[in-house]
C-alpha cells in the first residue's frame, strides 16, 4: 500500500467526519457537508488535494453506480408498474419541458443546434444522489414530493441509456476526431454503430443477469458465508462496470440495468444490505470530490456569466418542475420542497458532459464550464432546501399536518415471521390458514425459493440485519415473531428490535428453558418455549393409554403447564444467586434437580377438586341423611 | 359504596350486539369489575383461587350472559362448578359468599310473551333460571330477580339505546346502595322495578 493513497484517504475521511457532523449540527445535511468539506480540502482553499481531484472523482463516481445498482434494485417491476403513470407522466413532462426550453435558450446564445440539444439534455438531468439523500434524512420519501421526486428522477436515469445512444448521433461532424486519451471499442466508430453497440451492451447486461447472476448468487448463498456474499455482490456491480467502461458505456447505467434485472430475484434485499454501506461512503466521497472539483480560477476569471448560466438554469429547471408539480395535483409547500429539491443538474451530467466532449460536440471550455455549473448547481441545493425549511415553509406553506395514506407501493403485513424452520413454517400456515399475511425473512435460499414459489412474501436475508427488517416493513408492522432456530441469533434479534423498533410486539421461540431465562432477563413478556406444550401433550396421551379418563389427564396437562411457566420468572432470578460458574451440561442438571424439589413440594394436580364429591359426600353420610 | 363484579359468559362476544352495548363502556365505571369468562379461560381451565378472590372481594355478582338453550353457555356452568366448592360456598363451613347479592342478566332472541305457560317455550323465565335461584339459595346469597333484554332480534337502535340506560340506571344503584331488596323482589323482572323508580319510560 503507498503512501499517497493513506494519505489521501486520511484527508478524505478527515473532511468527512470534521465536516459532516458540523453540517448536521448545523441542520443542513450531508449532503452540503461533504460539499463544503470538499470545496475546503481542495485546492481553492487548503490545497489538500490538487488536481487529482478529477482522478478522484473517477473513483468516486463509483458510488453514483453503487447507488444507482440499489435504485435498480428496488424497481421490481410490479413495483414499477403501479408507478407507470407518475414516472412516465410526471418524469417526461419534466424532462422533456426542461431539454426542449433549454434547448431553445442555447441555441438563441448561439450554440449549434446539435450542441445546444446535447447540453439541453445534460442539463435537465437531476441529482438523483443528492435528493435520495436529503430526502432519506429528512424522512420525506414517502410524502408526495417525496414520490414525485422519485419518479422524476427515476425517469431520468433511465432516460440517461438513450440519450447515451442518441448522443453519437448528433456528432456526425466530429466523429473522426477522438478527443481523448481513453480508447474504448466505442471511439472511432461510426454514430451508428456506436448506437448499435450500447443497445447491444443493454441487452447483454440484462440476458447474462437472468442467465449467469441469479444462478450464481444462490450457489454463493449455499455456502453460508456472509463476507462471500458481499463480496459476490461487490464483484457483479464491479464486474458490471467494468465491462460498461470496457465498452465505453457508462458503468452507471450499465449497474442500474443489473440492479432492476436482480430486482426480482430472491437476494434483493440480502443485495441491497450489502452494497448499501459502501455506496454511503462512496458517495460521501463522490460530494467531497465534486467540492473539490469546482475550478473557482474559471469561475473567478468569468464570475457573471457562470452565476448567469447557473441562476439561468436553475431558474428554468425550477419553473418546470413547479409547473409539472402542479400537473400533478402536489399541494403549495409539497410542491415547493419538489421544485426546490430538484432544480440542480445532476451528477450524469458529469457523465453527459465526458461524453460530449469525447465526441467533441461541444469545447473543452464550455465543458469545464458546464461541469463548474453543475458542482454549483448542486452545492446550491442544499442551500436552497434550507431556505424553504426556514424562510418559504413557515409563511407560506399551507401546512397540513394530516398523514396521508402511503399508497401501496408496497403492501406491510401487521406480522414479520423471522425464521421459517419447522417452527415459523407452522405457524406461518396457521396465521395464513386465519387470513393474516406475514412477511417472513429467512435466511435458507433454498427455502426462499420454494416458499415464493408457494405464494410467500419472503425476503431473503439474515433478520438481524436492521436495514433487512427496515425493508420488511418493521417500520409498519405489529408483531414480529423470532422463531429463528439459534437462540443467539433471536436474543440479537430482540435486542435490536426492542432498542429500533420499540413498537413492534416481540414474540419470540425458545429452545430450552435456560434460553427462556436468557428471553425473561431480556425482559421478554411473550416466550414460548418449543419442547413445553408436545411434551406435555405427549404426557397427556401417556396418562389416557394408562387409562386415565381423557378429560382429567387434559386437565392436568394444563394445569402443569401452567405451573411450569409461572414458575419462570422467580427461577430465573433465582439462576442468578449462584456464586459459582457451572459448565452448561452441571447447569442443566442442577436445573432438573431443582424443578423435581419443586413439584414435590408443590404438585401441580394434587389439589384440583374439582367435581369432586367425596367430601360431600363423607359430610352427608356423617349425617346419616341419604344420598 | 357496593363493588359490583359481572361474571360475562358469551362464546361468540365479536358477533353480539345486545351484550356488547350493554357492556359498553363498562371499564371506565367506578366500582364495576367485568371478568370475561371466555377471554380468560379459552381453555376452560377455570383459576378457582382467582375467581375465589374476585367473589371475596365483591358485595354484588352478576352472572351476565346469553340464554342458550334455556340455560347458560357452558364456561358459565363450569364456573359454578368449580368455583363454588363445598366448604367454601356452601355446606356447613361455607358462609364465604352469605349475603351477597347475586342475580342474571340474560338476554333472549325471543320476546317476553313467548316465555309463558301458554306460550312457544312454555315456561317462564323465572322457572328457566330456577337452578341458578337455588345455587344462590345454597350458597346463602340473596337472589334477585333478573334483568332481561328480550327479543334481541327484533330490538331497533332506539329499544336497545333504553334497555342500556335502563342497566346502567341499575348498576348506578346497585354501586350506591340504592335500593330495596323486599321491594325488588315483588316483581319478575328487575327492569320493571326500575321503570317507575327512574323515569325511564318504554319507548
């Protein structure tokens, strides 16, 4: 390992854990927090970093693919149809509206018309990574800015794969004059073989998804090793890029078709856990480098016109979205968090621009200059979310408070079942066999698979994992059920839930009786410990084939049981006066040793008198009356 | 200030109408105890020391339920059965329940009339609840006649809206004293002493 890359490393960590904080604290985000981090380390500033900013940005792009493979991700498609309408009819008025008013700006500056709709069509691209992002921790996915913004965004980012098509087409003059250094097999080709060869890459992606990934993650998950499987999906959005960079695609696009091909498949969730923490970090650096990247010598040199073009834009890009905001029937202050959240130009059109420029449809001057606007546009944002949030909301938001019903983009069931074993599997058919749904998490991909073929909602994916219980839906649920067959697994389950999701009634299965005193010192009310009620039953039938009547013996069954486990909480305390550490096996005994004393003292059965009639009897006899 | 507790047997409570307004409402009532049978034992595996406590610590019983087949729903006759043990309840020993006060609540699909010697069910209510009457006998606690929502099937809004405020007139009085056991035990029905006494008429 170098030098330079510990040292880089140090001064990007370092910018994000002094800055981010500072940003929280200060209410903006993150978001203007790894920009400002960024903007200070560069070389406008501090001077940290240098002009390997770019090189870094390279490199950070890759959490916009990481990012993007997880948007893949949750585009199930019957998630996506119900979306159709707000993602066609919202997202291409926006886009469409944004390019074509864009468009027509330029060209009247006096661009070529081809150049002109190029930059239209980077322009009107938005920040998928910064809006996820704000909205993530502002809690607003789910309100109707919130949908809205992803629907918008969503159309984008799939729009980014024809425009990458079309793109060569509008470079008929230029073709024959590679601008850079970077040799792909697209470079030197004619436009339409270069469209030819994307829409080839498109469709190689998603045939090799459903024929090479799905087989090949669920032989990885039949190994049971956890890091494998991060690793495994680490190396199908590495592997996905490269071979998008190989063909000179964007690696973006070329993971987001990965990810919505993957979508339905059984490891969704266990994908989307696993690629999350480096797509956070990644795209950390990614803000921090487009901080760092703003080239402040440019803007200084043409201050007017880069503040012109940048108010300009976003003036254009605001005024769209307001309107289809507005198409779309969002209330004032929805539809203003909407406009203002999506105004800046988005981070593919750092991809847009490199592809322009490659294909020499526009200068390398009006290229830096477009990409200065952009890293403005988007430090803007956040600026401008917090204007609304102190200034526009407060006076003239119509606040209304009322919840409004999420709608069914995806349905919760009121039980999460984590474990499907025979233990939740029996009791997944009785819930279902009563008409409650549950939404089972298990981590047996072979189980996954059968049970979805069966008509169950299952997610694969180890339950302890909270990002996995947040996608189940622990959020909205009522009872979560731990019926997950290692007692660690299910007190790690509980801990966690009882700490996040303190709402949510925890049932939980017990193995033994020591798991059941573990569950109770967790203060744990529902305990159900699995071998109690067969034995019992079995002892029932032993009493009847004795030639107990079957009644009594039933009666005694639940009479024991009953003692049995009011009996639990004070042997649970009890466990704990023991001085001396005993071997689990000595603990049992002791255990064994201590009920039989107790079932002495106390039988259970002896004194139930029910419908007794001796002494009744006795009594009526002693006064020789007849009976 | 009596203590009132309602031993509520009903087997199929989320489809009851009548019972369920009767009962609305009832745990926010001061000195009023509703133990649901059917909610606490499922099983029928009735807790005789808990029940024993609840009775010691109550001066009016209720056995409040449904009439199926002109007696009690099970659990309710499995509770007498279990509970009110020899030696306790009665027998020699048994003065643990002397004096208290117990009566039925029940309501019936069919009306007042058909309830007669001349009518479809031949006997009257009273002659129908004659083994609850002598339970209390037995035990040494004072029966009183029953409160009785009759007709449940035809019952409208308004009829059932007096038939609840005519209980809850009762419990009222019972809760404060409030009443005359030589006066309450001249007539059939509990609800027709309360009539006169507190200005609800019959719609």
């Amino acid at each position: 390992m170098n030098n330079i890359f510990l040292h880089d490393a140090l001064i990007y960590l370092a910018a994000a854990v002094v800055f981010v904080p500072i940003a929280k604290k200060l209410g903006m985000g993150s978001v203007l927090g790894y920009l400002l981090g960024g903007i200070i380390i560069g070389p406008f500033f501090l001077g940290f970093i240098g002009q390997e900013g770019k090189d870094i940005m390279h490199f950070a792009e890759f959490g916009v693919v990481m990012m993007l493979f997880l948007i893949g991700l949750e585009l199930e498609p019957s998630n996506f149809w119900r979306m159709r309408n707000l993602v066609l009819g919202t997202g291409s008025v926006q886009f469409c509206t944004t390019t074509i008013l864009i468009f027509a700006v330029f060209l009247f500056i006096g661009f070529s018309w081809q150049a002109a709709l190029a930059c239209g069509l980077a322009l009107a691209m938005s920040s998928t990574a910064i809006v996820m992002q704000t909205l993530r921790e502002k809690g607003l996915t789910k309100t109707e800015s919130g949908k809205s913004s992803f629907a918008v965004l969503l159309f984008q980012d799939i729009a980014v794969i024809p425009i990458l098509a079309l793109l060569p087409l509008l470079a008929i003059s230029a073709v024959h004059a590679p601008a850079t250094g970077n040799i792909t097999f697209l470079s030197g080709q004619p436009g339409w073989a270069q469209t030819l060869t994307v829409l080839g890459a498109v469709g190689l992606v998603i045939l090799s998804g459903r024929l090479v990934m799905v087989p090949f993650l669920r032989f990885i998950a039949r190994i049971h090793l956890r890091e494998l499987f991060t690793a495994a999906a680490l190396l199908i959005v590495i592997g996905t890029a490269s071979i998008m960079m190989l063909v000179g695609l964007s690696p973006a696009l070329g993971t987001f078709l990965a990810g919505v091909v993957l979508a339905n498949s059984e490891f969704r969730h266990e994908l989307e856990s696993d690629i999350e923490p480096f797509k956070g970090i990644l795209l950390g650096l990614f803000f921090i480098s487009v901080g760092a990247s703003i080239n402040f010598s440019l803007i200084f040199s043409n201050p007017l016109m880069i503040a012109a073009l940048v108010c300009g834009i976003v003036v254009i890009k605001a005024g769209v979205l307001f309107i289809t905001g507005k198409l779309s029937r969002l209330s004032f202050d929805q539809n203003i968090l909407f406009t203002l959240g999506l105004a800046q130009v988005g981070e593919f059109a750092f991809v847009l621009f490199a592809f322009i420029s490659q294909l020499n449809i526009l200068s390398a001057r009006w290229t830096d200059m477009m990409m200065g606007v952009t890293a403005i546009s988007m430090t803007l944002t956040p600026l401008l979310l917090l204007a609304n949030e102190r200034f526009i909301d407060p006076r003239c938001g119509t606040k209304d408070k009322k919840e409004k019903e999420a709608d069914d983009i995806d349905v919760y069931n009121p039980v999460i079942i984590a474990g499907f074993g025979h233990f939740g599997s029996t009791l997944g058919r009785f819930l279902r066999a009563n008409g409650i749904s549950a939404t089972i998490l298990d981590n047996d991909s072979d189980r996954v698979e059968l049970l979805r073929k069966m008509g169950f909602k299952v997610f694969y994916g180890d339950a302890t994992r909270i990002d996995i219980l947040k996608s189940a839906g622990a959020d909205e649920a009522k009872v979560l059920i731990a019926a997950i067959d290692s007692p660690e697994t299910n007190y790690d389950l509980v801990e966690k839930t009882k700490k996040l999701f303190p709402h949510l009634t925890v049932m939980v299965r017990a193995k033994s009786r020591l798991d059941a005193y573990e569950l109770i010192d967790m203060g744990v009310k529902d305990i159900y410990r699995e071998s109690l009620d067969t034995s019992v039953r079995l002892g029932i039938d032993v009493l009847t084939k004795l030639g107990v009547r079957k009644y009594a013996a039933t009666r005694a069954g639940q009479n024991f049981i009953k003692y049995d486990e009011a009996a639990m909480p004070q042997l649970a305390r009890h466990r704990h006066d023991q001085d001396t550490y005993i071997f689990n096996t000595r603990e049992q005994i002791q255990l064994q040793e201590q009920l039989l004393t107790n079932d002495r003292e106390v039988n259970p059965t002896l004194n139930d008198h029910a419908w007794d009639s001796d002494l009744v009897g006795n009594k009526f006899a002693d006064d020789g009356s007849e009976h | 200030m009596n203590k009132i507790l309602i031993l509520f047997a009903h087997p199929r409570f989320e489809k009851s109408k009548t019972n369920r307004a009767l009962l609305q409402n009832i745990g926010e009532r001061q000195g009023v105890t509703l133990n649901d049978l059917y909610e606490q034992y499922p099983d029928f595996n009735i807790d005789i020391d808990r029940e024993k406590e609840l009775l010691m610590a109550h001066q009016v019983i209720i056995w409040q339920h449904p009439l199926y087949m002109y007696s009690a729903p099970a659990l309710l006759k499995q509770w007498i059965d279990l509970v009110l043990e020899y030696g306790w309840a009665h027998g020699q020993d048994g003065n643990f329940l002397k004096n208290k006060i117990i009566f039925n609540t029940i309501t019936t699909g069919g009306t007042r009339e058909v309830y007669t010697p001349g009518g479809y069910n031949r006997f009257t209510i009273r002659e129908f609840l004659v083994p609850f009457e002598q339970t209390a006998a037995l035990c040494k606690m004072i029966y009183l006649p029953p409160f009785a929502v009759q007709g449940t099937h035809l019952l409208t809004g308004e009829t059932l809206q007096h038939h609840v405020a005519l209980y809850s007139a009762l419990l009222d009085r019972l809760v404060t004293g409030d009443f005359n056991i030589k006066e309450m035990n001249k007539i059939e029905f509990i609800n027709d002493w309360l009539l006169p006494e507190t200005g609800l008429t019959k719609p």
